[in-house]
C-alpha cells in the first residue's frame, strides 16, 4: 500500500462516522477541484500502450551503428559485448542521423527492421533519452552546476521518473495517470478506467482520482464466492452475506464505499468478461499465434489481450485508453549477449504483431505503442555485461508514426575523451523523458494550452514554442 493511502485509510478508519464523511467530502472536493479538459478530436478513438522493459535496456545494443568508421569506436569501446559488424540488420532511415552514422538493429529483431524500412514506415527511433530536469552538459555535470534527478542510476528512482510528468516529482502519481485525470471523452465508459494494466501495478497509470484496471494476459479476474472468502462452510450463506452487504441497508459510510467498490468491481468484470467472449477477429489473433509456442512469449500474451481489448472498445464505451505491458530481463550485468537476444526478440516480435493486429482492425492510426525503460546501460563493459546508465534509445510504433526517421541526437560511443560520457561510460542525455512523454500526451488529445498541467519541467526544453518532438502529428 502507498504510504499516502495507508494514513488516509488508518486515519478514516480510527474517526467516527461524522468526523469521516467530513474527511472524506474535503478529499473529494480535492480531488474535484483538478480541471477537467475535453480531449481533442472528441469521438474518435486513440490508445496509448506503453511497453516498459523492466532493468535497463542496454539500447546501445539494440540501434548499433554499422558504418565501418563508426562501427569501429563502437566495437573498441564496448569489446567483448560489440555485435559483429556483419550480423546488424541494415535500417534505411529516410533522414541522416545527427551524428552522420549510418545504423542497424540487433540481429535478433528482424521484424522491427522490415517494419522500419517499409516506404510509409510506422516505427521511429527516438535518440538518447532519460530523465532531465534541464538541459545539462559534460562541464556542468560534473561540476554540479545544473539540478539533476535524484538518486541517478538506481532502478526503483528511474522507473518512478520515467514513469511521473516530471522529474523531480516526489509523488507517485504517473503521466498516464494525469491524463487520464485531467482530460475526459464524450461517450467514455463512467464506470471501467480509461487506464488499464496487463502487468499489475504501475506507476505510470495512478492517477489522483483515476485508478487502473488490471487485466491478466489470459482474461479478467473475478471474486469467486466459494474459493476466496474463507470461515463459511455454505455457499448460499456466503451469498447472503455478501448480498447484504452490497444491497442492504448499510448505515455507516465506510460499509457503504466498500460496497459500492464491490458492486463496481463486480460490473467491470462482468462487463469486460461478456465483451471478450464475443467471436474473436480470426486475422488479428493469429497474429499472436506465436506468443503461445515454446512455454509462451509473455509480453506477446499481454499485447494480444490489449488487442482484444481494443476490438471490444464499442461494447466497452471506450474512446480513449491507455494501456501498460511490461517485460523484465534487462538487468543484463552478466552474459548480457546471451541474455539480451531473446528478450530483443520478443520486442521486435510483439510491436510488430501488436501493429499488425492494429492495421487488421482499422486503427492502425488510432493506436501507438511505445518503449520505455529506466535507464540505458554504460557503453564500457563489465567483462561480459554492462552495468547502469542514464541516458538510452527508444521505440515509437503505431500508424500515426513519422517512421522510419531517427528523433534527438545519438551520443559519441567513445571510450575516451566523450563530451556525452557523465562518467563510467554512462551517457548524459540529450533528449528529456518530459519531451518524449509530452509527445505521446498531445497527440493523445491533450492541449498545448494544457500542457504544463501534467508536464511543467519541458518548457525546459527545445525552443520557444517547440518543447515536444516530431514522430507524432498533432
């Protein structure tokens, strides 16, 4: 439980019931003080889905330069873990890469190449991004004239940042939260989250008011009277029991919210268990036909129940949602060559499939999926893995995608004499998380005008009036 929850709910707890409908109004009036703002482009349909990967992908691995000049830095400085030059899987980007490099994909992820390289591509790769609070260089870095993150390189610091609207937020609140709070749909469902989880809790989702909806990989979850209500022997005593406490006449305030709660929950299950029993789209699961073979690609499972989801946004009432997947394993500080393939794999395989399920259902450009991750790994190596980092490359993928472009600026991959290098082969980005967030967050529907509600550090960043990135229209 957050520490915040856990003072409230004791504290409401302990009072009587006059004293807890007095706390209860003034957290309700809080809570109904935060602006309401109507998406744009009301009545269309847009989804985010994003796609944490759990550890630290070493991305440095995943986009590798591949021209014999560039290739070179790259294969002196990271040695024992360097990709033979001859195994990248070429990307025939239609614009020149900051730094003049030509770049390929691990050889693990053909998919994503050829998704890439297709003449209307729908895949971007965003440069060098992490959490910033400003701009910062080499100089002011080490010389610590410019704020940064707290707690740098640690795993649970940097998920929560990647995850808030802003860096040095101390709350646990997520920007995909935030929207959902603050922006609402004509016609959006009132009673399931716009926000909904395939991979438990996150902090990416939590909203002030607004709490995600989990979903496991293979279906929704519902309380079953017999088997999760221990001390009864009886069935229909337990029945009794419970309908009385969801219908009867309830006096105090605290029976009252747990039973509306109930009920609530209750009504989502059956709601969303009645829309994926109707007839499955045939040509968009055997898109995922491969996530069930040998023992199971979880992260495939987890985009083909959003996919389902998705199919049944008519009978759902949903016009806008926001989805979290996740897959762990990137935490590479051994083996890391052996252990990345796969897990690289499963990225290229899954996005591919997810977009191509997206296309089967005619929301290729109603849909974008996105990586995200904590950190990047350092460029200097371990012996055979690679340890934490900072700044790291990333995946946009969806119909609305300016693809097969490179966004931000890739660093030098030296290993001495680094104007990127923070220290230990641990790159300074030069792209913020808030600019990559804030992106997403507009072409979801989110005003300029409002954007600082949810993003107030990336004004920061970029010019005047030009603080968000280019792989997305409005």
């Amino acid at each position: 439980m957050k520490r915040r929850d856990f003072v409230r709910r004791s504290l409401c707890a302990a009072v009587s019931s006059a004293a807890f409908t007095s706390i209860a109004t003034k957290l309700n009036l809080a809570h109904a003080a935060t602006p309401q703002i109507i998406l744009g482009g009301a009545g269309s349909y847009r989804a985010l889905v994003c796609v944490f990967l759990y550890g630290g992908n070493d991305s440095f691995n995943m986009v590798v330069p591949r021209d014999t000049p560039h290739y070179n830095i790259y294969n002196a400085t990271r040695a024992a873990i360097a990709l033979p030059q001859n195994s990248l899987l070429t990307l025939t980007a239609q614009n020149a890469a900051f730094d003049g490099a030509l770049y390929g994909l691990h050889p693990s992820m053909p998919e994503l190449a050829a998704l890439f390289n297709q003449p209307t591509s729908p895949v971007a790769i965003t440069a060098n991004v992490g959490p910033l609070l400003y701009p910062i260089n080499q100089a002011q870095y080490q010389n610590s004239s410019v704020p940064t993150p707290a707690q740098l390189f640690s795993h649970s610091d940097q998920q929560l940042f990647w995850q808030t609207p802003s860096a040095d937020a101390s709350g646990r609140t997520g920007w995909g939260g935030r929207l959902a709070d603050l922006t609402t749909a004509i016609g959006q469902n009132p009673n399931l989250s716009m926000n909904i989880s395939l991979d438990g809790e996150n902090v990416f989702e939590a909203g002030e008011t607004v709490i995600p909806y989990f979903v496991s990989p293979n279906g929704v979850e519902n309380i079953d009277i017999v088997q999760d209500i221990p001390g009864w022997t009886e069935h229909q005593q337990r029945r009794a029991v419970l309908n009385a406490l969801m219908n009867g006449p309830l006096s105090h305030p605290l029976e009252r919210a747990y039973a509306a709660q109930f009920k609530r929950t209750v009504g989502n299950f059956e709601q969303v268990d009645a829309a994926l029993q109707l007839p499955p789209n045939a040509p968009m699961e055997a898109r995922f036909a491969y996530a069930d073979a040998n023992g199971g690609d979880y992260l495939g499972q987890q985009l083909r129940m959003v996919a389902r989801l998705i199919n049944r946004r008519t009978e759902l009432s949903m016009t806008r949602q926001i989805f979290f997947v996740g897959i762990g394993g990137f935490d590479n500080h051994d083996t890391q060559l052996q252990d990345q393939a796969p897990l690289f794999a499963s990225v290229s395989k899954g996005l591919t499939a997810f977009y191509q399920a997206m296309t089967d259902l005619s929301l290729a450009d109603s849909v974008t999926a996105f990586t995200a991750s904590e950190f990047g790994r350092t460029l200097t190596n371990n012996g055979d893995g690679t340890d934490h980092g900072w700044g790291g490359h990333h995946l946009v993928v969806g119909g609305a995608v300016q693809g097969g472009r490179y966004y931000g600026n890739f660093p030098s991959l030296a290993a001495s004499n680094n104007p990127d290098n923070a220290n230990y082969g641990q790159i300074i980005p030069t792209t913020s998380a808030d600019q990559y967030a804030w992106t997403l967050a507009r072409w979801y529907g989110l005003a300029d005008t409002d954007r600082d509600l949810i993003f107030p550090n990336v004004s920061r960043f970029g010019g005047i009036n030009h603080h968000h990135l280019d792989f997305l229209g409005a």
